[in-house]
C-alpha cells in the first residue's frame, strides 16, 4: 500500500480512496500498485459488507497521468512489455480485479472519469454517479484503444453499437446521458448517502449469499446455458447448509435480527 490510495473501515464497511486530488486522481504506477493492493487487502477482510471506491478532491479518476509515467522510461517500458503476457496484466487488474472481492464494490463517480478512471468505475459492481460526472472512453484521443479491463467491462452493460461510437469517438458524456446508455446505474446529488442506503439494504442478508450471489451472476451472464445452469448449481451448493443461509432461514422464521457470521464464500 502506498498514500496514493487510502483504506478506511467503518460500521463493516471499507472505503478505498484515490488519493492524489492536485492531478485529479490522474493515474500514475504508484496509483495502479495502491489500487490492486486495495483489492488484495480488502478481499481478505471477511467482516466487512461492502466497498465504496472513491476520489479526494474534484474528480474521481482523471485517467492515466501520461506525464508521470513517461517520465520514468525504463519503469514505462516494463510496464508496456506487460501487453505481451499471455494473461490478465496489472492494468486490467486495474478494474476487472474488483470483481474478485466477495462483497458489493459501489463506486461513487463526481468530477472527470475519462479513460482509465472510468474503466475503473467499469470494475465496480454498482456505480453511483454525482451529475457533475463526466465520463469518456478517452483512449482514441492519444490514438489507442481500451486495455484497461473496459471492454470486457462494456459488454455486459451496453450494446456493442454504443459502445464502439463511445470508443470510436472518445466522446465526454454527462451523468444522465451514461445512465441512459447502462454505463451508471444511479446518478445521485448524493452519492455517499445513496451508497450508505443501498449497503443497508444489502446487509440485512446473508454475507455469504451475497458474495455467492455476485460470482454467480458473473459466471453465468454471458455463457452458454448449459455453463450459467451449471454456474447456478455449483454456488447453490456452496451456501446451502452454511451457518449463514441456517441463520437467514432463523431470521425470517423468528423475525429478529439475528446477527451473521463473518463471510466464509471466495
């Protein structure tokens, strides 16, 4: 961890915070390291019933700080050597690497969230959108293409003719506008308060459930039926029968609330 991002927990709840507010939260190395170390870190926290990912200051992510990595080039030209894996690369770790934390990852956008600051908003589960927002697909700008887990993001929110115009134009986009398009889900004057609302929400039920809940539906949305069948099968069995999904059939059968055990799905 590095004081470009910030961790905090509280009320079973952890806030992961971009923190470099004088350049927009422009990405440089030391931001990509802090945030995939955010994600390990926060994975292991069995207690906790959500993330909210956040910016300081007046934006959210700005996108990639070409400045400052170019200014270090052989550390840049390690980091371009990365397109060669054979395999997810740290800077699509970036966003797609939210999807592994067993809770809900709500990221609450204000402010600039152009190339890789909305590619990382793609990497949450929800998106909580302030109508200052401004969102962008910037790649084509400086003649590149999204490499930042993004589309792979895209496709199970839009249709692929909006988003080959959003990334064939590079096009900023207001709050309402990527509501319209699925890129948010909410736009809120609010965000935080929204958040707050919808973890509450959530929190009522099992941690497992929820976690299996989330790894289900993204192992099913886009396969083949036979595949999401089978995705439905095998994460029935991992909760049926915990000490969690025991406790959610107490909760409705004595209408109390009986307190959960930590988190036991990954």
């Amino acid at each position: 961890m590095n004081d470009r991002v910030i961790i905090s927990v509280n009320n079973h709840i952890a806030t992961v915070t971009l923190n470099r507010a004088d350049k927009h939260n422009g990405m440089d190395l030391d931001m990509l390291r802090g945030v995939i170390a955010a994600q390990k870190k926060v994975r292991k926290m069995k207690g906790i019933r959500a993330v909210i990912l956040q910016g300081e200051g007046p934006s959210f992510c700005a996108g990639l700080d070409f400045k400052s990595v170019l200014a270090k080039p052989l550390t840049a030209f390690a980091s371009y050597m990365q397109l060669w894996l054979p395999f997810q690369n740290d800077f699509q770790t970036w966003s797609i690497g939210w999807r592994e934390v067993g809770v809900p990852v709500i990221a609450l956008m204000h402010g600039n969230c152009f190339g890789a600051g909305l590619q990382l908003g793609l990497g949450a589960d929800i998106r909580i959108c302030h109508p200052d927002a401004q969102l962008s697909m910037m790649e084509a700008k400086w003649g590149l293409v999204p490499d930042m887990g993004g589309v792979a993001l895209m496709r199970e929110l839009m249709p692929l003719d909006r988003a080959k115009e959003l990334t064939m134009t590079g096009r900023i986009i207001g709050a309402d506008d990527a509501r319209i398009l699925g890129l948010v889900t909410h736009v809120s004057d609010d965000p935080m308060h929204t958040a707050l609302t919808l973890i509450e929400e959530i929190s009522v039920r099992s941690p497992d459930a929820v976690a299996a809940g989330k790894f289900l539906l993204q192992d099913a949305w886009r396969a083949l039926d036979r595949a999401a069948l089978r995705a439905e099968r095998l994460w029935q069995r991992k909760v049926m029968g915990t000490k969690n999904q025991r406790i959610s059939v107490q909760r409705n059968q004595k209408k109390e609330a009986i307190p959960f055990t930590d988190r036991t799905i990954d």
